[in-house]
C-alpha cells in the first residue's frame, strides 16, 4: 500500500507532520480528516515529486504575485476544512516563513477583528491585491461561500500563472540562441577580422569582393556602432513615450493584431487571460457588467480593451455579451460563437472557461510550432553568417599566397 507524507495542524494550530499508508491521496486525505487534523499537503512516497498546491509554507523568495498565490490556497484550504476566518490567520500566521508575509497577516487579522469584511481589509493593503482579486471576494462573502470562491480564485491565478510561464520558457531558448550569436558575430567581426585586416594591408593586393564586403561591414560596425546602439536606445526610449498617449498605443495595438503570425498569438493570448477573468468572475457571483469591466484590465492590447468597452456600453442598453464584441472585429470568431452559445444556454461562465482552455492550448501550440521553426533557422542562419566570414577570410589568404581555389 503507498505511503504518504503529510503536513498538517490541529484545531488548536499546532504543526503535525509524518506518514500514512493508504489506498490513494483521497483516502490519505479522509484518515487525516478523520483524526482530527487539518491536512495541508499529502504526496506520496517522500515528496521529493511536484509540490502539492495546498502546501502552507510560503516560498521565502518568491515574488508578490506567489505570495498573494500562496495567501489564497491556504486560506481556501484551512476555510474549506471548517476553519473560521480569524481561526485560519491564526494558524498562517504562526507558520508564515518570513517577515512580509507574517505582518501582512497580522494585518489582515487585525481588520478582520475589528468587523471588517476580507475584501475591505485586503482593499487597505497597499495594492497587493487586485480589483479582480477584490472583487471575487467580495462576490465570494456575498454568496456566502467564501472557501469556495477563494478555491476557484487560487485556480484561476495558477492557471494565468501557468500560461505566462509556459509562453515565457518557450520562448527563453531561442532568445539565449539570438544573444549568443549576436554576440559571437560582433566578436568575430569587431576583433578577429581586423587582425587579418593587418596582414592583408601589408601584403598591398587587390581583396577580393566577399573579403572587402566583410572587412567593410566590420570597419562600420567598429567605428559606428556605438553610435549605432545608442540611436537605437533613444529610439526606444522615444517610441515607448509615443505609447504613452492614448491614440497612438490604440493604433499601434490595431496594427499588432493585423501582423502575420504574432498578431493571431498575441490574440488568442488576450482572448484566453480575458476569457478565463470574466469567466471566474461571473461564476463567483459578480455580475456580468462589473465583471466586463474588470475582466477588461486584464487585456494587454488596448485595441481589444476598447472593444470590451464598447460591449460595456451594449450591455447597459439591454444587448447580449456576443454581438457588441463580434462588432469590433479583433476578438476570435469562435470564441465568440462559443461565449453565444454559453448566453443562449444560460451557461455563460462554463462557456467563458471553456473559451479559455481552448485558447490556452491553441497558444501552447502555435509558440511550440513557431519554436520549432525558429530553432533550426535561427541556428542554420548564424551556421552561415559564419562560414562565409571564415570562407572570405579563407579565399583572400589564399589569393594572397596564389593558390588555385
């Protein structure tokens, strides 16, 4: 029978940890229960595989979107157990790992006990915590099941986190791969070639045009290129200023979706964070125009953001969700025939999720089909860039000394 190590407390917040054999994880979980403790984690074997989501600790290094993560699983976790509010602070607190988490949490309990409600307080802390996050408690307290709404509110956050950091690996290997042969290219034509640069001078011969073209693109480089980089610099710093107006970062976000291959990416990527926002949302209780307007903080492309007003605006007037948003023309045809669908069957929030893993997926897809085509581009192109700078060295050198090529 497998063994599994757990973490867990008492009712009273005392820390218990060791081992339980059972059937699988559930029953684990059920003979804990049953014991009068609270579990946090349970994995199987000596937990050396992936880290239980209901972990307690908080990671002492993480960033503040981890520890908000962290903060949510425990809270939902302790809550669902039939712990009460002020009773699960307690506990976390006493267990948090380090000393930002710790005093937030006392200051989080301290509102608590003053009678004000989770959402308030969190409001209070200094921007930790979203208007989205804000809002999914308050809908969670109205309904009055607050254990659940943080359950789902933890799901929705792993699941962003998750697509962000998928897209952002993937897309790691072949930048490292572009720095690398940037830098070897600049290296060979800043400082190998100009030694043979020398010798070529002194030998006083015609060069051929491959040599000349290389050793030409290598004087540019080592005498402009300074001059070069820092244009580029305040170019940047003078284009990032221009989308700082509201107009211009509205045309240029427009452009951006009409691209070729980015411009579907970076759709379906918006599609799936706004999807899956207003989906959570809407089943947490908040209701649908509230939860558009803050679901509509979460698109990136302000193009899509503005259509996600105009559905505002139509939702006031009485209209469905679909029609104002397949108006605008920059949201994807099916899912807007998926979140129809959803309307007409009264099932809009399952619908907007399922919006959202499809677009999720689909994004996962396309950044591993263009990855596989980057790479072996990326990495035949610098092969070439190369062997003709070595080739035209070669072919100089030897019609320097005269011999058939």
């Amino acid at each position: 029978m497998p063994q599994f190590q757990y973490r867990a407390v008492t009712p009273e917040g005392e820390q218990r940890s060791g081992a339980v054999e059972a059937g699988d994880q559930a029953l684990a979980v059920q003979q804990l229960q049953r014991s009068g403790l609270i579990p946090i984690s349970v994995e199987e074997g000596s937990g050396a595989g992936l880290q239980n989501l209901l972990q307690l600790k908080l990671s002492l290094g993480g960033s503040s979107q981890k520890r908000v993560l962290q903060f949510t699983l425990d809270l939902a976790t302790l809550m669902r157990a039939g712990v009460s509010l002020d009773r699960a602070l307690e506990i976390m607190r006493r267990v948090a790992g380090d000393a930002e988490t710790r005093a937030l949490l006392e200051n989080v309990q301290e509102g608590v006990r003053k009678g004000q409600s989770l959402s308030a307080v969190l409001k209070e802390q200094g921007g930790q915590f979203s208007r989205f996050y804000i809002s999914m408690v308050h809908a969670a307290e109205l309904s009055g099941s607050l254990g659940e709404g943080l359950t789902d509110l933890a799901f929705y956050m792993e699941r962003s986190r998750e697509l962000r950091e998928k897209t952002l690996s993937a897309l790691l290997y072949p930048l490292i791969l572009l720095i690398v042969a940037g830098l070897s290219l600049l290296i060979i034509l800043t400082y190998v070639v100009p030694q043979f640069q020398q010798l070529f001078d002194d030998m006083g011969r015609a060069l051929p045009l491959s040599t000349s073209i290389v050793i030409g693109i290598a004087e540019f480089i080592r005498d402009l290129g300074p001059w070069i980089l820092l244009l580029l610099i305040l170019a940047a710093l003078v284009f990032r200023r221009r989308l700082q107006d509201p107009d211009a970062r509205l045309r240029w976000d427009a452009r951006v979706l009409r691209l070729p291959l980015a411009g579907s990416l970076l759709q379906r990527l918006d599609t799936a964070r706004f999807s899956r926002s207003l989906g959570t949302l809407v089943r947490g209780g908040v209701p649908l125009l509230t939860a558009l307007q803050i679901a509509r903080d979460t698109l990136v492309n302000q193009a899509m953001a503005e259509g996600a007003d105009t559905a505002a605006v139509s939702l006031k007037e009485g209209r469905r969700l679909a029609e104002p948003l397949q108006a605008t023309g920059v949201f994807p045809v099916l899912a807007l025939q998926m979140i129809q669908v959803g309307e007409e069957t009264g099932q809009l929030d399952e619908m907007l999720l399922k919006v959202a893993d499809v677009y999720d997926r689909e994004v996962a897809n396309a950044v591993q089909r263009m990855l596989t085509i980057l790479e072996p581009v990326l990495i035949v192109g610098l092969g070439l860039m190369i062997a003709g700078i070595i080739l035209s060295i070669l072919v100089a050198i030897m019609s320097i000394n005269e011999l058939p090529i």
